[in-house]
C-alpha cells in the first residue's frame, strides 16, 4: 500500500517538473526546508516549555483547596 501512494507521487512530481520546469524547484525545496526548519524550531520551543511547566512546582493546587 505504501509503495502505490510513493508511486502516485512520483508521478505528480514529474508532472509538476515538466509543467513548471526544472528551474522553480530549487526555490520549491529551500522554501520546503525553511518550511521544516521553522517546524523543528517551534516544535523544540514548545517541547522546552512544556517542560518547564512540568519542573515548576505547582502552586495554584495549594491555593485552590480549601483550609480545613
């Protein structure tokens, strides 16, 4: 099943190079890796705070039960 979807691409793709040209793709794959580069960038950004949350101790639980 894989194999039939990286086929199907591999058609697009080849369509698309002869219908754009060869000279678009170069500006195709930096704006692809800016692309995934702004991904990891976000993605180890809310990784570190999601992190930090976890590490703080939580002091709203404290507050929020009440005095016996």
């Amino acid at each position: 099943m894989p194999v039939d979807i990286i086929v199907v691409l591999l058609i697009i793709l080849g369509i698309v190079v002869v219908l754009r040209g060869p000279k678009t793709l170069p500006k195709w794959g930096e704006a692809l890796g800016q692309a995934v580069r702004g991904a990891r960038t976000e993605a180890t950004k809310a990784q570190g705070e999601i992190q930090k949350r976890l590490d703080e101790p939580d002091s709203t639980d404290d507050e929020a039960r009440p005095s016996a």
